[in-house]
C-alpha cells in the first residue's frame, strides 16, 4: 500500500492528514495550534497593531511540518518510503516579504519590531485605501482583467497588499528579494524550489494563463516604483496544479521522518483543491468550504463575467475548466464572536452540566425553532463582505430584537444570514449564465451542523451533498500529492483518475423542507432589500461609524 500526505494550513492551526492513495482513507492526522495565532492586536514584542491588520509568524508553519508529519508516521506505523507523495494547501491571499535566501523578513533580528515584515494573512484588510486606488486606476485605463474579477480587486489580494507595505514601509519592500504566497513560501521550505502556482497567481494576483499579468505601465499608473514589481518581488514562471514542485531536501527528510523520494507538488489554495476530494470533476455543483469564512468554488465549460465573483481562472481548480471563486468573509468566526461575547452565564452552566460544547447547546435550542419564528434578520457582514459586493468597510447588523430575544433566536438568526449570503451569490452566478443545480459543502461546521445545512438547502431551495471526509480539504492536497509522484511510483497521473478512487462524498443529500422553503422565501425578500439599501452605497452608516470608531480610537 501507498500512501500521499496532505498538510492543509488554516487560519488558527495546521494539520498533516495521512492518506491511502487507492482509497482515499485517511489512516493519520495530526493537528499544531499556532504558538502565536493570529496577531490582529500586537506583535510578539508588544508592539500594537492598527485597526483591520491581521498577521501570522511563519515559524509557526514551520513547526507544523515538524510535529505533525513525524506524529501521523508514528501513529500510523506506515513506513517512510510507502509516502510517494505530498501537497500543500494554504489560505489565500496570505503574503510574506523574503530575502534572497527565502528567509522571512520577520525571523531577522532588523526587523522583528516590523509589523510589515510579517506575513499577512488573508483577512488583513488595512489596505482598503490601496485597493480603492487600484480598482479606481483600473477602471480608468479599461483594464480588461477587472471583469474576471467581478469588477473589483480586493482588499485581501496580492497588489494592494503590496501597495501597502510600499506606502507605509518602503524600506520593507525595498529589503525584500521576493514577495511570496505561503502557499509556495511552504512548498519552497519542503523541497528548496520556488515554484509559483497558478492557483494563488491567478486568483489572487490578477495573472492570466492566456494574458499574464497586467503590464508595467498599470503598476506605474499605481506607483512608479512598483513598475517592474512583477520581475523584481514576483515572478513570472508559474506552474499548473498538480504538476511536481520538486522532492523532499535532505533536511526536511531528517526534521519530518519522511524521504527524499517523497515528491512534492506545487502548492494550492485552501478551498480549491477540495473539489475533487468530493467527487466534482464536471460542471454543474457548487462548492461550499465551510470554517471561518466560506469559499466557493465551481467550474463552468465557459468563462462568464459574474458581478462580485473573486475570480475566473483556466484551469485554476481543475485541468480544463474554467474555476470560479466566491464566497463570504464571515462564517464560523460569526458564531465564535457571538458565543465568545452575547452568550450568558446560565448558559455556559446548562452546557457544563449536560456536558456538551456552548455552539452544541446553541444548536439544540435553536433546532427547536421554526423558520421566522425569532423575528430577528442579520446581515451576514461581521467581517465585511467578499462577495458579491467586495467591500469590507461593511458591517454587521441585527433587525427586529426585542426584550424577550433570547440567544438561541440570535445564533439561528446569525446562521440564516449567512445562507442567505450564500443565496446571494448562487443567484448572482446562474443570472451571469453559470449553471448551478446543487450544492456541496465541506468543513467542521458542514459536517456537524445538520440545523445549519438544512437552513441552507431550504434557503437556496437546492439539495446539498455533504463531503465524506473529515478533513476534505487536506484529502484534496494528499490526491494533488499523489498526482505528483504519478503512476510510475504508484500515484496517478491525473487529477480526475485520483478522484474516481479517493473522492469522498455522502451519499444522501439534505433536500429542502417545502414549508420551510416558502418561509425563507420572504424572509430573503427583506434581506436582499437590506441588502443593498446598506451595501450598495444609499446608507452608508456602517462605513461612517467604522471610520469614526478608527478615529477616535487614533486620538486615544
């Protein structure tokens, strides 16, 4: 028996998952908490953060392949050179400055006290104003790439990101030999190659298959010292998914128990490499990655400009296709916010004594409700809002509380707001001509909330298949990993071969409740009304009180 790994890092840990390669049956996985999390407050030396930053240390992956591939080796008994291959995937947009020798900035003594010398992760949004910059200087030339990303860059890509640290550090962007996606930064620490991959590069850095990126001429018009940005910080070779970045070094061999035989694929985005770990090789589903944000994915026959969308890439998810990107900022950190923050005493107590976790108790309470029944409606926006309004000077909001509101009624109302979101997008795909005729969803919150999945199936009146895998994304990485060893060492050659035997997926879907479906159908009538009174620019009381919140709090 052969094996692949796959090392998915998330937004809080890492975690290595040991996989079959004929079956898909996870055999290992092991799990490392961040030592510093994520720093949205200060840095390791005490230094405070401003407003919408959000940093990680890069050590901290580090010590996830350290710990986490030897335990699913020792757990698992399977020998070292039984792993014919492995892959990682990785939040994105999620950036960090290097020097000529790949070293983080961060980890030298100079800049430690540096916050732009960190990594980025993808919900830092304290580029807004650069993203503003680039979309408006975009608009203005008719730079064509725009409609591929539903009219506007994002706050949490690539080049404003870049803009940012070269606003307000330059002497950081000047000390950088590259500028790299923790998706290659990591892949690069396992085999000693740097080799880019089309996935962040087309999604998340506005680079085109057929055109490449935008010229230097528009990175001029943004600053002209980001003229040739792409040849002095990026790069231009950039390789496919599923195609081998190189085989484990000598030294990452020794520190993970692994071998030097272990072929090592190109890195991928999180939420992209799981849909052939649930089957979705052909157009028609939508993929729903479910933890602190949701991301979808789907693919089409056909590119189409979809309003909103976070990208249209060829081949960006599978050989092809044409991969499409969306989703939502705010999912399961919505609920962990309300819990960390609006739940009472007398409930953590209830949860104590029946022993079970406060979201268990939450759920069971809130089960008990019917569609309508709290009178509450959210809007899903507690981190802004991806997609379709790209915009995350948006806030939260909660309508129709009253005195008897209990909290129950306020995590059910959190969860409809966020399957209305999800609506939100489903609509604004198949209007744009890509068809959707059912839903898929993966992640902890799919896999574990049935309330919240059938919400969902009866909110988008779709049926919804769940992944049958606990760690689908990490499944999704460990067949890329086999895909790179190939058939000749016992892998498979292509994607769609490793996904007919290792895709795994539950047979029976959440259907929608037709009662239920008429309900959620006028509920979501006001919430698209909301919607776009506070989304689309005719009150824009949640921006204004965000920015007198920063306000006040810079002359604190």
């Amino acid at each position: 028996m052969k094996y692949t790994l796959g090392v998915d890092f998330g937004t809080q840990s890492g975690r290595s998952v040991l996989v079959e390669v004929g079956t898909g049956n996870i055999v290992a996985q092991a799990v490392k908490e961040y030592t510093h999390g994520v720093m949205d407050e200060r840095l390791p030396c005490g230094k405070v953060l401003p407003p919408d930053w959000a940093l990680q240390h890069p050590q901290d992956y580090l010590e996830v392949f350290y710990e986490t591939i030897p335990q699913v080796l020792k757990d698992s008994g399977v020998a070292p050179e039984d792993v014919i291959g492995m892959a990682v995937d990785f939040t994105s947009c999620t950036i960090l400055p290097v020097d000529k020798d790949g070293t983080p900035l961060c980890m030298l003594p100079q800049w430690e006290e540096e916050p732009h010398s960190y990594v980025k992760l993808w919900k830092h949004h304290a580029a807004q104003v650069d993203a503003d910059k680039l979309n408006a200087i975009a608009r203005e030339r008719g730079e064509s790439f725009l409609g591929r990303y539903g009219g506007k860059i994002s706050s949490e890509w690539v080049f404003p990101k870049i803009m940012q640290i070269l606003r307000e550090a330059p002497e950081v962007y000047e000390a950088a030999d590259r500028i790299m996606e923790l998706a290659d930064w990591t892949t690069m620490m396992l085999c000693g190659e740097e080799k880019r991959n089309s996935c962040t590069a087309g999604y998340k850095a506005i680079w085109s298959k057929r055109e490449g990126y935008p010229s230097n001429d528009f990175f001029k018009a943004l600053d002209p010292r980001m003229e040739n940005v792409v040849d002095e910080k990026l790069s231009r070779d950039i390789y496919p998914i599923g195609s081998r970045a190189g085989y484990l070094t000598e030294k990452m061999a020794k520190k993970t128990g692994l071998t030097t035989n272990t072929a090592v694929a190109v890195g991928n985005v999180d939420a992209h490499v799981s849909l052939p770990a649930v089957g979705e090789v052909t157009p028609g589903a939508m993929l729903l990655i479910m933890g602190t944000s949701t991301c979808d994915i789907l693919i089409a026959d056909e590119e189409k400009m979809v309003p909103g969308m976070c990208g249209v890439v060829e081949d960006g998810v599978e050989p092809g296709y044409m991969g499409y990107e969306a989703g939502q900022s705010c999912v399961g950190d919505h609920f962990e916010w309300f819990v960390e923050n609006c739940v009472p005493e007398s409930y953590e107590k209830e949860a104590r004594e029946r022993g079970m976790g406060i979201h268990q108790l939450l759920t069971e309470k809130a089960s008990a409700l019917k569609p309508g029944e709290s009178g509450l409606l959210a809007l899903d926006w507690w981190n802004g809002n991806r997609s379709v309004l790209v915009d995350v000077d948006l806030t939260g909001m909660m309508l129709g509380m009253t005195l008897l509101t209990k909290p129950e009624e306020v995590y059910r109302a959190l969860i409809e707001a966020t399957a209305y979101g999800a609506n939100r997008i489903i609509e604004e795909f198949i209007r744009s001509g890509v068809p959707i005729d059912h839903l898929v969803a993966c992640g902890g919150i799919a896999e574990k909330n049935q309330m919240m999945m059938q919400i969902y199936a009866d909110v988008t009146n779709m049926e919804i298949y769940i992944s049958d895998s606990p760690q689908a994304v990490a499944l999704g990485s460990a067949m890329f990993g086999a895909v790179a060893a190939g058939k000749a060492a016992g892998g498979y050659d292509t994607i769609f071969e490793a996904a007919e035997k290792m895709a795994k997926v539950k047979p029976q879907p959440y259907k929608p409740i037709p009662e239920n479906v008429e309900v959620y159908k006028k509920i979501y009538a006001d919430y698209c009304k909301l919607y776009d009174y506070f989304g689309r620019g005719e009150n824009d009381v949640m921006k204004r009180m965000k920015a007198l919140r920063a306000e006040v709090r810079r002359h604190d």
